[in-house]
C-alpha cells in the first residue's frame, strides 16, 4: 500500500491518509515506499502497471482505447488523469485500482524522537508560556515534527493561522 497524504489543508480531509494500492488478479503485490502525490502519484502507478504487465505506453493505449501521447501526458506528470480515468488505465494493463481512506496517527503520536517526546510531555507549559505572548495556534514542525530529531535537535515552533495544520 503506498500512502497519499490529502493536499488540501483546508479541507476536512487533510488529516486522513488515502491508500492507494494496484492488484494484479491472481497476483501477489509487496507494499511498496511512499508516494509524493505532488509529483508522481498517476503517473507512477500507471508506470507501474504498464511495466508489470509488459505493455509498452503504444500498447496500453491501445488496449484502453486511447493514444499513446495521453499514457505518456499522464506518466510523465503533463496532466493527471481523474481518478476513473486513471481506474480504467490501470485495468485495461490487468491491474485493479485500490483506493482507501484511513485516519492519521495522532499528531502527537509523531512527536516520537527524545526531543519530541520531551515536547509532548511538556505540551501544555509551552502552549500556556506562547499563549502568554498572544499565539493562538502554536505548532511544532521540522526534525521534531517528522519525529527525526535527535537529542541534539532544536524545536521548531510556529503560529498558524486557524484552521490550518492538524
């Protein structure tokens, strides 16, 4: 499965991880890395199942009814495919498109490095200390937030407008 974080952060659906998986039938497919949906979410899954089925984009097209210049728009990024369109793609190379959407963790369940456990634990004398200067939304991002910090690692805080972050 191959995580898609929502990208919009306004919507309520900013905090949910949208899974996105193909299936081959009669085939088992490993989980694989995370996707930066920015960049190459259609474009590598189509990629994917064109290459696992052996199809050259000419011959996806083809199966699928299309031309061979709309496969390379959509895996080279050029366009983004709705997403039965890119449902249908997937299907006419053997593939089954897989879509799910999941809560995330708890924000606080990120702060996980000694840094970041040190922050949860000391959450509310942080919000009350920035509170007293007038911060209404304080956020902890960077190393810390990503739960890569090392011991040495400084914490990374911010006031967001409202309604932003999670």
């Amino acid at each position: 499965m191959r995580p898609i974080r929502a990208a919009s952060p306004t919507s309520s659906a900013f905090c949910a991880i949208c899974t996105i998986a193909l299936i081959r039938p009669s085939a088992v497919v490993t989980p694989t890395s995370d996707v930066d949906p920015a960049t190459d979410a259609a474009g590598a899954l189509l990629r994917r199942a064109g290459a696992g089925a052996g199809l050259s984009q000419t011959e996806l097209a083809a199966r699928a009814g299309v031309t061979q210049s709309v496969i390379s728009a959509y895996e080279s990024a050029h366009r983004q495919p709705a997403l039965m369109t890119l449902a249908a793609l997937i299907e006419a190379a053997g593939y089954e498109l897989v879509v799910d959407v999941r809560r995330q963790p708890s924000p606080l369940g990120r702060l996980s490095g000694p840094v970041g456990r040190r922050v949860r634990r000391l959450r509310r004398d942080l919000a009350a200390a920035a509170a007293a200067h007038g911060v209404t939304n304080l956020r902890v991002f960077g190393s810390v937030a990503r739960g890569q910090d090392r011991p040495d690692s400084d914490v990374d805080l911010a006031d967001l407008p409202p309604r932003m972050g999670c």
